[in-house]
C-alpha cells in the first residue's frame, strides 16, 4: 500500500486581472454550470498547448505536479509572487484550481494567516471550539485536547476575551495550538510563523518536528533558510507558478537561494566613506565560493576570503570583516592583527572562524577597511551570506542555545580540600 497522502497533478489556477467575472451572463452561467457538474470551465484558455498571455489574465500556477509521502515534512520555497500561498490555498480548498486535481488522504489543517478560520467576535475558548469543528473533530476530542491548547498558546489569562482584543502574536499562538493538537493527519502551514516571537517559533518547530515524526505530514512555507533545514525532510521550488526544484532539503535551499543571485555580485555592491574612490574590494570568497549564499557545515572551518584593489598606496591600512546574525544583529568584528601598508595594485585577506563556533541559522557577512589612528575608511553592508546547516551532534548540543557556541571548561569542587 502507497505511502503517498498528498496527491498534486497538473495543477494550474488562473485570474483574471481586474475582473470578478467574464463580464457577460452568458459566459458567467456557462462557468457556472460546468463547475456545479465538475467539469472544465469552458471560458479558461488553458490547453495543454500555451499559457495565457493575455494582458487581464495571470497565471498564479502552470502545471504544478508533486507527490508528499506520509511523515514528510515538506519545504516550500520561492521568491514573492512566486505561487507559493495559491499553491497552500488550493491545497486547503480555499479555492479551486482552474485545471488539474488535488487529492489527499486523512484530515487536513491549515494555518495560512494570522486568526484564519477564527470568528472575532467569539472568545479564545469559543473559537477553539469553533475551529476544531471546522476541523471535523467533535466536541469530546476538543475538549479532551483543551488544556494542552491552552498551555501550549499561553494565553490562559485572556481565553475569555473576544480574539478581536488579541495582538497578532496572541493570535498566532492560539491558531497555530489548535492546529497542531488536534491531530490533522496534514498540516499546512504558511509564513504566519515569523509574527511570533524567537522563543515561539523553536516551540513551533519544535512541535512540528514531534508532528513529522508521529507519521503525520507537514507542508511548510517559510522564507527562513535556518528554520527550512532544521525542519523539513525534502523541499520543493516554485518560481513564476512553475515547480523548478523538487529534492533533498539542501538542493531545494541552493535552488532557492540561485533565484536571489544578482549578476556581477559585489561588483554593484555600494560602499561608503572616504576610501571609496582609492579602494575597491572586488570579491569575498566563503569556503572558496563566491556565490550570493553559501550552505557551510558547523563541523569545518568557516574561510572568509576579500580580495580587493586599491589604486595607491595605504598607510596603516586595517581589513575588517563582520558577521551578523539573520534578525541583523552584529555577532563578531574580526580586523587584520596588525595594521599593514597595502601597495598599489591587487591585496588579499582572510579571516577563518572555527568548527562548532556559530549555530545553525542565517548569517549575513560585510567587510571594510580603515587608516589606523585616521578618519579614513570604506564600508559595504551585507555583501554575501550564508546558512549554517543543522548538523550539531548530540556532544556539541547538549542544553547550549544563543548565537554562538563558547566552550567552556567547567570543574566541580566538593569542600575545601579538594
């Protein structure tokens, strides 16, 4: 017996741009009919032989096909505008494709908004109620799963109030707590997890991972490259409505992160101050690549590597490189040892970071120069980045959590002779 729960077959959806309907009641009955039979709109120029090019049509979607197994935790990526919610949208039968099927095995909840399937009106508690009918759980389910709810959304003290009355962090909370525990067998779940705060969204991952691992499914949009590879066992790639990636979490993030890439690099990078028009840094290099984003692994060295020009010679000239985290916090300041006078011509540096210092997640890199003891320097933000994977060993990460790792050697004393 197939393992396969989710089932995405030539699926296309199209709009029409400014319109709500064909614009003559011939063709509105005509659309009509065919849908209340289940066939085919007549009205849709989609065939398999063209896209619609029309100037007030738009293809959210062309011809999106994929399988999920059972127990998959499936990532989601692409650019803005690239399909990714429409695709989530049809998945929950919020609309319906204008060609193709979906089908799928077991109960499926979705969270694609913040307060999505919640009545303002009704209170915390109502609204749980509420939802886990809409859900097809009965009342004794609901109220069996009621405490863990609750604990889980901590917003015991206001589960009595109108959710109108709630912050869009509350919100969330509550949401996504009734549609993890009420035992979906698919989950679906779009970006509404960055409204939460840092300690929420682990807790989140957290509860998906335990999901994943119950043998449910998870489908998964996130733009956050650190939360997609601790999370997700395969990802897929839509661009301009079109599934360009399907494959291991690692490919599907490279894919993603090529979409981003601009041509000609740190060339069109902007840099600031007083060395701008003597000096230029021509490329950085992380692990030896010079892509826009780099995968690295926490196990090995992390290398980064400027090479630069400068048109005259540099007194007491200082390469500083700076790393920050994914939220653009500075979390280390590395400057050359000694100041040095670069010549003119090419010059090179490197900074090496070592294995199991920075965790997993997102880091952004810039780098810049300056005249020791002078008020001449240069300075280009955010020029590269790249992703730490989630490869920590159990002897690595055992209760460490921030930023960076620090190891530290801890010795127990038991009385004062010891």
């Amino acid at each position: 017996m197939s393992d396969t729960v989710v089932w995405v077959e030539n699926l296309w959806k199209e709009y029409r741009l400014g319109a709500i309907s064909h614009r003559t009641l011939t063709r509105d009955v005509q659309s009509w009919w065919a849908k209340a039979l289940g066939k085919e709109d007549p009205n849709s120029p989609i065939d398999e032989a063209r896209t619609p090019s029309g100037a007030d049509r738009f293809c959210a979607l062309t011809d999106v096909s994929f399988e999920v197994r059972r127990g998959e935790i499936l990532g989601i990526l692409g650019r803005n505008g690239a399909g990714k919610s429409t695709l989530l949208k049809v998945l929950s039968r919020i609309t319906v494709p204008t060609k193709g099927e979906v089908r799928y095995k077991g109960r499926i909840a979705s969270l694609l908004e913040v307060g999505t399937g919640f009545h303002p009106e009704l209170t915390g508690r109502e609204n749980i109620l509420l939802n886990g009918a809409i859900l097809g759980m009965c009342r004794a389910e609901i109220l069996r799963k009621m405490d863990e709810i609750i604990s889980f959304a901590e917003v015991e003290q206001f589960l009595d109030t109108p959710v109108k009355r709630y912050s869009s962090g509350m919100y969330v909370r509550l949401a996504f707590a009734v549609a993890a525990h009420l035992e979906p067998e698919i989950l679906v779940i779009d970006e509404v997890l960055a409204v939460g705060d840092a300690q929420f969204q682990k807790k989140c991952i957290g509860k998906m991972q335990e999901i994943g691992n119950s043998g449910r499914t998870v489908l998964f949009v996130s733009h956050n490259m650190g939360a997609i590879n601790r999370l997700c066992t395969r990802g897929i790639v839509i661009d301009r409505g079109r599934l360009i990636e399907d494959g291991s979490t690692q490919t599907a993030v490279k894919r993603y992160l090529e979409l981003g890439r601009v041509d000609g690099g740190i060339n069109n990078a902007i840099f600031y101050g007083t060395l701008r028009q003597v000096l230029a840094f021509k490329q950085i290099y992380i692990n030896g690549s010079d892509e826009d984003s780099v995968l690295v692994s926490p196990a090995s060295p992390l290398k980064i590597k400027v090479i630069g020009f400068s048109s005259e010679p540099i007194a007491s000239f200082r390469i500083t490189v700076s790393i920050y985290a994914g939220d653009v916090r500075l979390i280390s300041q590395h400057d050359t040892e000694h100041p040095e006078t670069i010549g003119a011509g090419p010059f090179e540096s490197e900074v090496t970071v070592p294995p199991f210092v920075l965790r997993p997640g997102e880091y952004a890199v810039s780098i810049g120069g300056y005249q020791d003891g002078m008020n001449n320097w240069t300075w280009g933000t955010f020029l590269r980045s790249f992703i730490v994977m989630e490869e920590w060993s159990a002897a690595n990460d055992q209760h460490n959590h921030g930023l960076i790792n620090i190891p530290f050697n801890g010795r127990r004393t038991c009385g004062a002779d010891n």
